[in-house]
C-alpha cells in the first residue's frame, strides 16, 4: 500500500534553535519527494524536490536529505524563525503514467520566543 | 517558482446554493490541475484530476454531481460546488503542474463556509 507517514506529529521549539523532521514512505515506483510548507489558511508552498538520485537539498535555512534505499527522508530547519511555524508536509510522487501524488499527514510546528 | 492563482479566498453562502472556486496558472500552462480538500489538522485530501479539455477523473467517495470540474483553457480550471450543505464547509485547494519538472504549484487556497 502507497504510504507516506511523518513525525513527530507536532513540534515545538524555541526560536533560534534547529530542528530536523522525519517522512517515511512506502511508495512505488518512486518518482520524487518533495517537502512543502503550508501556513494556517494558506496553500501549501514548495520547499525542496529530490528525484532518486538526490540525496540532500537545500532551500535556504531549509536542507532535505533523502534515503531512497530505506525509504526515508528529512527535513532540518536551521536557526529557526517565529515565521517558520506551520505544517509541513512530505509528498511523494510515483513513477506512473499519469501524475499522482501520496500526502503525508504533516508535522505542525510551532516556533516560539 | 510558477504562480496559481485561486479565487475567492474566501466566501460564505447559503446552504442550497451553488458556489464556484477559479484557479488559474499566471505564467505557465498547465494540462493537468488538482483539486484538494482540507479539514482542519488533516492533510490535503485529493479530490480530482482535472485535464484540459477532458473530463475530471474524479477520486473514490467524490459525488462528481457535486463537485462539478471543468478545465477549459490550460490556464484555468473551475471547482463548483453544488447545492452546497454545511458538510461541504471546507478549505478547498488547487495546484498544477507545468509539466517540466513535476513540481505542483498550489494556489492559496478557499475557505468555503456554508450557513
């Protein structure tokens, strides 16, 4: 079954301070990961997209990394901003002929001074 | 990166009446576009595929009576939501993909609140 799961669920951390998300999944055929950043009432931003053969980029204070042998991937958020609180989402696209996309449930984080 | 457009941001209306959601690609052209279905703390929830010129493909439990798609240009796509009922309350999204690098590009996003 084509499965994206993130964790932890929510996360609070003080401002400055670095933190780092987990996306697991269980999709194929894989086609690419992509982190996206959604603010409350908002429609979700791109973060990062890597294909198979990537295995980290960056976006800025944003660095995805990606493990396609054991499925996994991160996002590390460095010296984090009040404005970085949101949800953040992991969605996988598979490899098939027409464009399909697995969501990940998201990981709410807050930032707080 | 690729701008969408989704209009209204917002809008309340009556149960029984039909609202219409608009989301356009500003500068790219987009063959396939998705309409997403959000309730709160969950994550989106795809709703159909729409293609220009063809029928939406729409996804398992979606009433396509209801949700009526149509995608008539490569730069617009329109949600309607039918004889709309409290239930439909929701945060209605669309993206589209230009189709060269498979990046989805979301619009902001419609807070439909039915009274």
């Amino acid at each position: 079954k084509n499965q994206v799961e993130q964790s932890p669920q929510s996360l609070i951390i003080l401002e400055g301070k670095n933190c780092t998300l987990q996306c697991n999944y269980t999709v194929s055929p894989f086609s690419n990961l992509r982190w996206y950043k959604q603010d409350t009432g908002r429609g979700p931003v791109s973060l990062t997209i890597m294909t198979f053969s990537e295995n980290t980029k960056s976006n800025g204070r944003y660095t995805a990394t990606l493990d396609a042998d054991t499925k996994q991937s991160s996002l590390h958020i460095t010296a984090s901003q009040l404005s970085d609180s949101a949800s953040y989402i992991c969605v996988v696209g598979l490899k098939t002929s027409y464009d399909k996309v697995i969501f990940g449930p998201g990981t709410s984080l807050s930032v707080i001074p | 990166g690729a701008v969408v457009s989704q209009h209204p941001s917002w809008v309340i209306c009556k149960s029984g009446t039909s609202v219409k959601i608009e989301c356009r690609s500003l500068d790219f052209q987009a063959t396939t576009m998705f309409w997403y279905r959000q309730f709160p703390k969950q994550s989106l929830m795809l709703m159909a595929t729409s293609n220009e010129g063809s029928k939406a493909t729409y996804e398992q439990g979606v009433e396509k009576d209801k949700f009526l798609i149509n995608h008539a240009s490569l730069t617009l796509s329109t949600l309607t939501v039918t004889s709309a009922h409290p239930e439909d309350s929701s945060f209605y999204i669309c993206s589209a993909e230009d189709g060269l690098n498979t990046e989805a590009f979301f619009g902001q996003g419609t807070r439909l609140t039915v009274v």
